[in-house]
C-alpha cells in the first residue's frame, strides 16, 4: 500500500506510565506509524510533554516534499494529540489532521475528578497543583483554550468510559465546530481504551483520512 502520511502515535497512561496502546493499528490504513515518548509526570510537569511531543514531531517529519504529518494518540496522549496538532509544531495549521481516542480534555470537569479515588487525579500530578478556574497552567492545558487553526479532528469515544466522561468529547466538538474545525466524532459502545482494530473505530479512521489526504492509487 501507497503511504499517506506520517502518524506520530503518543501513548496514553495518564501522563504517569506508559499505555499498551502503540497506534500499530493505523499502519494497514496507509500511514507510517512513528511512536512518541515524553517526561512523566513525576519527572516534569505541564509543558514539559508538549515539548518533548513537539520534538518527536520534527524528527518524524521527512521534509518539505514529504507526506503529510498527521498525530493521533489514546487518553492522555490524545489529549498531548490535540494539544500539538490544535497549536502547531512549529507553527499553527502544519500538522494535516488529529486523530483522538478517548482523550481527556478538561481539567476542570467535575464529573472526571468525582469519578477519581480521593488524592487519584492525573491532572493534579500534570500540573504540579489541584486545576483551578483563572489558573494559567490549567488552561493552558486546556484544549479548548487553543482552536483556531483549522486543522481537522477525529474524536473517539465510549459512551460507557468511565476514565473520561464522554461528554467532554461532545462538548469539545461544538467548539471545535464553532471555531471552524472540520470534526469527525464517534461515540460508540465500550468504555475506556477500546481495541482500535474493531470494525467500527477502523471505518470512522479510514473515513477521516479520506477527508484530509490525498487520494492514491491503489498498488
């Protein structure tokens, strides 16, 4: 199969580990899969990530007669997906498209931190303090603090996550919509770190490249 672009795949685990999920998947869609790794939270706090994801980026980048450069990630590395796509790598609108899977987006949702065991809150650990309201680093954080640029999302979610309440993904859609994004969202059945080989996921990410690549010709 012809490739189609580059995916940087960022890993999800909270910001604390590292998740199974690598984004080998993708490959038989036409992309080349590059995986990133950045700081944990105990070794560095927010931005710290987003640096080392935007520094993957370069380097997965092949150049301006290249293909195109897409990320996509699963739970906190969706989140550390649409931070980077959303903001740019070196600059906004230079990544084709973001690929989300179950991506925490909102450090002030109440409904994720109730469903949190008490002193259990990735956030907290991200940011180095407990979010809060009119906090700089909170939003920062924040992905809808940066919309904007126009780059086209994929969102992907179970209705039944019980890790990531499922309407922080409906709630960033209308305001991805609002802001001019082109947005391809799926909540479907399942709760948190679905397999993305099922056919459901698999059809909805073949749709959304088809909408930001180029067409090939088949082999």
């Amino acid at each position: 199969m012809t490739e189609r672009a580059v995916l940087l795949w960022i890993h999800g685990g909270g910001w604390r580990a590292r998740a199974e999920e690598d984004g080998a998947a993708l490959a038989s869609l036409g992309l080349r899969v590059v995986e990133a790794t950045y700081r944990f939270s105990h070794q560095a706090r927010w931005p710290a990530q987003l640096d080392d994801v935007r520094e993957a980026a370069r380097a997965a980048r092949t150049g301006a007669d290249g293909p195109p450069l897409l990320v996509g990630g699963d739970s906190a590395g969706g989140m550390l997906a649409l931070q980077l796509a959303l903001r740019g790598v070196d600059r906004p609108g230079d990544v084709a498209g973001v690929l989300a899977y179950w991506a925490p987006v909102d450090p002030l949702d109440p409904e994720q931190r109730r469903r949190r065991a008490p002193g259990d809150d990735p956030w907290t650990d991200l940011l180095g303090h407990p979010p809060a309201a009119g906090d700089p680093a909170t939003a920062d954080a924040t992905v809808a603090t940066h919309l904007g640029s126009g780059v086209p999302v994929l969102l992907v979610q179970g209705r039944d996550d019980e890790a990531v309440p499922a309407a922080q993904s409906v709630e960033l859609t209308a305001r991805l919509l609002a802001a001019g994004h082109p947005v391809h969202v799926w909540l479907t059945d399942g709760g948190h770190a679905l397999d993305l080989d099922r056919p459901d996921l698999r059809a909805v990410a073949a749709a959304f490249l088809d909408s930001v690549l180029p067409a090939v010709a088949d082999d």
